[in-house]
C-alpha cells in the first residue's frame, strides 16, 4: 500500500498538470477540476457515497439509486463520476436528495477529507472501480464499503495477485460485494473476498425499466424507416454514414437518428454529415426537423429513452471501433431490434446469447451495416421477440437492498 502512495505521490504533479490543460481546452469545467481536488461543498447531514465510472455505469445504477431513496428516504445520495458527462447525466435525472460531483482522486487525503466533509456513511462503488485510498480511507473511518455488479476480469486478477499487499488490506475492507458474474466471483474469492460477505450475483443493466415516452420525440420520422445509431465512438460515425446514404439509395424514406456517447464530437459529426451531402438537425442547436431531414444528430444527454422508442432498429456503438460495445438492455427494454459490431468485451456473455438465438445481427464495416439496417427495417418482429427473451432476466433488486440496510446507520428522528 505504501508503494501504492508513494507513486501517486509522485504523479500528482503530472497530474495536476494533465487537469489544468484539460481546463484550458476547455473539457473540465471549474467546479469538476475543484471536485478532482477534493473540493465539495459540504453537507449538512449524513449521506451514502456512490460512486460509477461514468454514463453507462450511473444510468444501470438509477433502479438502485432510487430504491435506496425509497428504502432509506432519510439518507441523501451523493454520486460521483469520473467524468464531467456521468456527473451532469445523474443532476439531469432531478431525483430528490440525489446530487453528483466529479469524483475525487485517489489520493489518501483527498479521500478522507471527502468522506468528512460528506458525512458519508456508506460507501458503494460499481463494477470495476477499485480504488484502494478511496477503499481503505472509507473503512479507516468505519463506514461500510459495499460493491455492486462487481467485475473483475482475468487480466485484472492477474495485476492484483501481483500485489498482495494493497489487494489484502482493500479486498479486507470490504463490507458485502455483489458479483456481476459468475467468473468475477470466484475470481474475488480467490483473491480473498470472504465467502460470508458475498451476496448474490447483480447485472445492474439488467435491471433496466423503459421509462414511458408519451408523445413521439421525432414525429416527422417515421417509425417503420428509422434507425439509431446508439452512443456512438469517434470512428464509427463515417461508417454509420456511409451506411446511411447506402439504405437512402434503396429507399429515401429510411431516416438516421445518430446520438454520439460523447456530445462534445457534436461538430466534427455534423460536419461529416453535411459533407456526404445529407440534411441534418442539430437537438442541441434546436434545429426544425422537417420531412426533408435525413439524419437527426442526438447530441445531448439524458435523452436515450427518447431515440430509442423513435427508432424501429438500433445500432450499438463502441462495437465497430474497440471500445467494448455498450449495453444492449437498454435498446431492449424499448422493442427495438439490435445490431452489433465485433468488439464486445464488456458485454460478451449477453451477445453470445443474443447471436446465439438469432436475437441481433452482427456487422462488421459500412455496407454489412447497411444491409443489417435493411433486413432488421423490413423484419424486425422475430428479432426483438427473441431480444426480449433473452434479456428478461430476473433481476433481484430487493435481496441486494435487503443486504445493503443493515449496513446503514439507524435512521435518526427529524431527518
């Protein structure tokens, strides 16, 4: 652990200075680069700390997020991020008691001086954020550090078995660890998580509920000729294009809503879009979309539920550059029926079983894409039928949360 201190340590320089350029350029905000220091207003009463990575990770955690609300309406949450997107994705959700901040650094005292300052009294971190100050400091102060959909590859095993040190003195702070999979448990037990302190196994993007969408967002694109390219990654979006001007070749009606995972590549989108010669509005911008729009660039955050529900076909993104592929729950969740690319590491186990029942179609390059649009338009009934089949998993929120409670402070009369 010392070891652990000393290199970061030795980083914080570096580090400072990465931070303060990404200021400069304009991609932290001054309250995130406060937040990064370890500056957050303080609270005013005692609260529970989650922490997630970033979007994807926030977004599966909402249905714990507001059954903890529901269980515990006395306790606050304070979520943070790593990034300035997660962060503004959660304050978008306005859930009462529940605020995010840009997550803090891992150094020891920026740790303890958050969870002071915070009051918290509960830790819980999800998947993969394995922090060892933030871990350490939290148990050092008694408060309970519970993880949820824990992950754990085999390459991540490897690196902690190396350090035994660290991995003894953090794994043995944690309070309850919920695995996300069965090769993540016993990954964690081998490591030496305590049997007793693990709860059943939690996929939080299971867990996914379709929130209700009343008035069509995009009525000028029809239902039955419109696709989505979903949380797309820079590389992606020339061949979702070119895919796109394929499909309006065949039939002019098809329509593209495109909506980047990051909105800050807006412009660059926009510009590769007007130069292959289509018509598009900006929801950022507030442009008009009329009939003659051809592709609608989503360029904003908290509103997947509503291109989703718009688009009878949806293409996952971060699958045909390697970024791991996104989460296929969501996109389920709303009937619509599901494309993929190739790089599917962070969600391997649930294509596999996708591909397997003939429940997405896999795609490898622009005109695979275009040709997987095509078919999915024109057939997309057995494709979701089988989608929702495979997705419909039972996901037990209420036994993790019966975990959790007994992990929290009483609650206190008047708060």
């Amino acid at each position: 652990m010392l070891g652990y201190r000393v290199i970061l340590t030795i980083a914080a320089p570096v580090l400072a200075a990465a931070f303060v350029i990404r200021r400069l350029k304009g991609q932290e905000d001054r309250e995130s680069l406060a937040n990064r220091f370890g500056d957050v207003a303080k609270a005013d009463r005692p609260q529970i700390w989650l922490h997630g990575a970033s979007n994807g990770e926030l977004s599966s955690a909402r249905p714990l997020i507001e059954a903890l609300r529901q269980a515990r309406p006395d306790l606050p949450i304070i979520v943070t991020s790593n990034s300035i997107t997660g962060r503004d994705l959660v304050n978008g959700w306005s859930l009462p008691m529940v605020t995010a901040v840009c997550a803090p650094l891992d150094f020891r005292w920026m740790a303890k001086r958050f969870l002071r300052r915070q009051r918290v009294e509960a830790f819980i971190s999800l998947e993969n954020e394995l922090w060892p100050n933030r871990i350490t400091a939290a148990a050092d102060q008694d408060v309970p550090v519970i993880f949820v959909a824990a992950r754990l590859s085999k390459q991540s095993a490897k690196v902690w078995r190396r350090m035994p040190g660290i991995r003894a003195q953090m794994l043995a702070a944690i309070k309850l660890l919920a695995p996300q999979d069965k090769g993540s448990r016993q990954r964690f037990l081998t490591l030496g998580v305590r049997q007793a302190r693990l709860a059943p196994l939690v996929d939080l993007k299971a867990l996914y509920v379709a929130k209700p969408v009343e008035t069509p967002a995009l009525p000028e694109f029809p239902y039955t000729h419109t696709w989505l390219a979903a949380s797309t990654h820079e590389g992606e979006d020339a061949l979702i294009i070119e895919a796109h001007e394929a499909l309006l070749e065949r039939d002019n009606r098809v329509r593209l809503i495109l909506a980047p995972r990051h909105p800050r590549r807006a412009a660059a989108i926009r510009d590769l879009i007007e130069d292959a010669g289509l018509i598009c509005a900006q929801r950022s911008q507030l442009d008009e979309v009329t009939p003659e729009t051809q592709v609608f660039l989503a360029d904003t955050l908290g509103e997947m539920h509503l291109w989703y529900s718009a688009a009878r076909v949806t293409f996952v993104g971060g699958s045909l550059v390697d970024n791991g592929g996104h989460t296929p729950y969501e996109p389920a969740a709303y009937g619509t029926a599901l494309l993929h690319g190739p790089y599917l590491s962070n969600f391997q186990k649930i294509y596999r079983q996708l591909d397997a029942a003939d429940a997405a179609i896999p795609v490898a390059d622009g005109p695979s894409l275009a040709a997987g649009v095509d078919f999915a338009l024109s057939s997309p009934l057995e494709l979701v039928q089988n989608a929702s089949a495979v997705t419909r998993q039972a996901a037990d929120l209420e036994t993790l949360i019966a975990r959790i409670l007994p992990l929290l402070p009483r609650p206190v009369e008047g708060l």
